[in-house]
C-alpha cells in the first residue's frame, strides 16, 4: 500500500501565494482512504491560501 500522497508546491503570485497540490490516488478502497485522510490533515493542517488540486481519484462509484 502506497503511502505517498501528493505533489505540493507554493508558488507566488502577485495577489499572493497560491498552493498547488497533484494527487494519483490508489487502485484499491481501502489504500484511497488512507491517502484521502493524509490529503485532508495536508490541507486542514496549513494556510488559507487559494489552493489548486489536480488528482485522478481513482473513484468510480461516487
């Protein structure tokens, strides 16, 4: 089971910094939630700037 989430960077702009995030989620359930857990304690767990989230979710049933 991976335990690798995603690609983070800051990158600055002239409104201000802007967080970019890429994500490749796992094949399996069980793998997904972990690494959606570990995604959203990334994004609860810093600043209020504008963020941008490219991820394949690897989700087909929602």
């Amino acid at each position: 089971m991976s335990i690798a989430v995603a690609t983070y960077n800051i990158h600055s702009c002239v409104e201000g910094d802007m967080r970019i995030i890429a994500t490749h989620l796992g094949l399996l359930s069980g793998e997904r939630r972990l690494q959606m857990r570990k995604l959203l304690a990334l994004l609860m767990g810093s600043g209020v700037e504008p963020t941008v989230l490219l991820s394949d979710l690897n989700e087909w049933f929602l």
